[in-house]
C-alpha cells in the first residue's frame, strides 16, 4: 500500500501501530524531501511489515513541534508508540531500511 | 542482466545525467549510480535562474527533467552507494550495496556536500539547530534568531533568504568583509535585521537538546563572545564527494579530482565530471557542460 497521510487526527492510531512505524516529515518545497519521497513511497509499497506515514509539516505544524522536527526531511522509526530512531536529512533506502531492522 | 557497461557513471546530478545523455545518445551503454535521487546539490536550490533558456525552475524538477532526458534515449539508472572503485582493472571495477559493476570507461560526476565547521558537537546537533539548507530549514525558526556562517556568495544568498522568513539573522564571517558578489552587498546591508559580527569564527555551538546558542571567538585578537540564537545555518562552501576514491585517481589537497578541461584524470579512460573537477566556477551550466565532454572522451577512448 502507499503511505499513509498523517494528520492529527489519525496520529494516535498509526503511533499505536503494532507494526514498526516510519514517519517522513516532509514540505512539498523541500528538495531533499523530494529526494527521499519515492522512497518512503518504496517502503510502503514493498514491506508490508512496516506502517509507512507521511506528516507534511505545512499542515500539520502540531505534529512537527511534538517531535521537535526543524529540518526537513526528518525520518522517524517507532515502536511500540516510542520513537526508536529520529534522523534528519535525506537518507538512501538502504540506510532507512537498517533504521527499520535496528 | 550484463553487468558490464561502455560507460559507469557515477553520481546523478547535472554532470552525471548530461554525460549519460551524450553517451547514450552516441549509442554507447550506459548505467548511472545514483546514491539517492536525480539532481545533485541543485535539489537543494529553490529556484535557479541561471540555466540559459529557462526563466526559473527549481533544481530538484531540472534533476528529474535531466534524469527522464537521458533515460529517454536508453541511460539505466541504478539506486545504490558506491563503496569502492578498482580503476586500474579492465574492465573498470565499481564495488556498491547492490554487488559489484563493470565500465570499460568510468565518469565521475559524484559533486560535492556542504563543508562542516568540524567541531565536536556538530554532527550530533544536525536537526536540533545545525543546518545546511536554510531554503529547506529557514521556515522553522520564523520568530526566532539564528547565526548564519559564511562570506561568500552561497551564504550571502542563504543570509538573504534567511532574512526574509526569520525574525534575526547574525552573520559570522572570519574576514571583515564579504567574498561574495557585489550584487549581494547592498540588499544584505539594507536588511534591518541582518547584524554582522566580522572577524569572527564559531569556537563552539552551545545547546540544552536543541541550539541555545554559540561562542564567537574573534580571529584577530582571540577574544571569545556568547551569542544566543535558536538554529545555526552553515554555508561555508563544499568539500568533493572522493573519500572512495583515495589512491585510484589524482587529487588536489583540497580532494578535488585533478582534471582539466577534457575531464581526463591520470587514470585512462577516467573521467570527472562537474564540481567534483579542479575547476573556476562551480554552476548547473558547467557541470552539465563537462558532462558532454566527458561522454565524448570516453567514446573517443572506447
């Protein structure tokens, strides 16, 4: 499936997620969030073991502050309703895959 | 799938596609290794209005544009870090996360990434207050202070767009006076909340989870100062994208792929392309003007 649009509205259910969860904070005039789009995009079609969510920050500026994002993109790994990992930057799909697995 | 190609490309930027595009269109086979997308540095730059022919554009579609262009007329692109290289084998070997590939003829074209101030915490501190991109990152701190780093035309223009969407931009430059282009100066000036600290170097960053704040220390009398600010921008120019490439091909001291014009390196049938060559001017329009040359070399030496 195609990542799912995160809104303050559905947060709390994707947080709770019993999959791993993966969180691209992104703005669509972002270049290195362009960058790294299709390959959360990747992720999401391909592992059906993860809940793949994207939150674009222009509208969703709560969920940005809750996790202190101040750079774009920034990639969250969750489990559990923790956040295990939170990068900033663009990333290669090999590298978000091992936030993933660790 | 054969493994083995007339030309590897490596990297994805203008350089990178413009010779795929040469190459391909001069019907040589042609794989272009591409860390994570199409466009380069220019992906980082919100408009360019210096690519001849185009108003404005932004890099990350021109990347893409360059990317479809050079696929159209039968260049493969392939996701993948390269990790090592072995120039002197024939053919030419190219280690990456997805196993290994062969060039008879290789073009590199792998750019440049921001230069780091190199402090210790620095690192530590990307997406808590330090930054690169402050066209991607400047929006975040629009009540806020931030210490911008840098004189020459890249952090005049960072300054500037800085000052447009925060509430104060410090600007910290080591000289006491701009490197940057005349036509920079007199808008940066004008700007009623740019403040200059001249003569000054960042000592260290100081924060409490995110940026708080930072030490100055003044490079002609050692003097040290504390600045409070919310987010560090840096934009003190690039450094070259060769840490694989030590020992396969000639360097400068600053890591730059020695090569002229021709974008011959010492290694036969070696190309660099773009930023990552010893060059005079850094832009899209070089870049993807040492691309072509690269193509038609490496057909030459095919």
């Amino acid at each position: 499936m195609s990542a799912i649009v995160v809104t303050k509205e559905n947060f709390e259910e994707i947080k709770n997620s019993e999959k791993t969860v993966l969180l691209d904070f992104y703005a669509d005039w972002c270049g290195p969030c362009r960058m790294v789009a299709p390959i959360v995009a990747q992720i999401a079609e391909e592992c059906p073991q993860y809940t793949v969510g994207k939150i674009n920050v222009d509208d969703q500026p709560e969920l940005a502050q809750q996790f202190g994002v101040v750079s774009i993109p920034t990639l969250v790994v969750m489990k559990g309703g923790e956040v295990v990992t939170q990068s900033a930057g663009a990333r290669p799909k090999a590298q978000i895959l091992a936030m993933l697995e660790g | 799938m054969s493994r083995i190609y007339d030309t590897v490309v490596i990297g994805g930027g203008p350089a990178g596609y413009t010779a795929a595009l040469y190459a391909a269109r001069a019907r040589l086979s042609v794989l272009v290794l591409e860390r994570m997308a199409a466009g380069g540095q220019m992906t980082l730059t919100g408009e360019i209005e210096n690519y001849p022919g185009i108003a404005s554009i932004d890099g990350f579609t021109l990347g893409m544009q360059m990317q479809e262009r050079a696929e159209h007329f039968g260049a493969v692109t392939e996701y993948t870090e390269v990790t090592a290289v072995d120039l002197a084998a024939d053919p030419k070997r190219i280690d990456t996360w997805s196993g290994e590939f062969y060039g008879k003829t290789v073009i590199i074209a792998t750019g440049a990434d921001p230069r780091r101030l190199g402090l210790a915490e620095e690192e530590d501190l990307v997406g808590r207050g330090v930054h690169y991109c402050a066209h991607c990152d400047g929006r975040f701190y629009k009540d806020k202070t931030v210490l911008l780093v840098g004189g020459g035309n890249s952090a005049a223009a960072d300054a500037l767009y800085l000052s447009r969407v925060v509430r104060k931009v410090i600007l910290v430059h080591r000289r006491d006076t701009l490197r940057a282009t005349k036509i920079y100066h007199e808008p940066l000036m004008q700007a009623e909340n740019v403040e200059f600290c001249w003569n000054s170097r960042v000592a260290q960053i100081l924060s409490d989870k995110t940026v708080t704040g930072a030490i100055l220390e003044n490079t002609q009398t050692g003097e040290q100062t504390e600045v409070a600010c919310d987010g560090v921008f840096i934009s003190i120019g690039r450094q070259p994208a060769t840490a694989f490439l030590q020992g396969q091909v000639a360097l400068d001291d600053a890591g730059y792929i020695v090569a002229g014009e021709t974008t011959e390196t010492n290694v036969p049938g070696v190309f660099a392309a773009g930023d990552v060559r010893t060059k005079s001017l850094r832009q899209v329009v070089t870049a993807a003007a040492d691309g072509a040359v690269a193509a038609d070399m490496a057909e030459k030496y095919l």
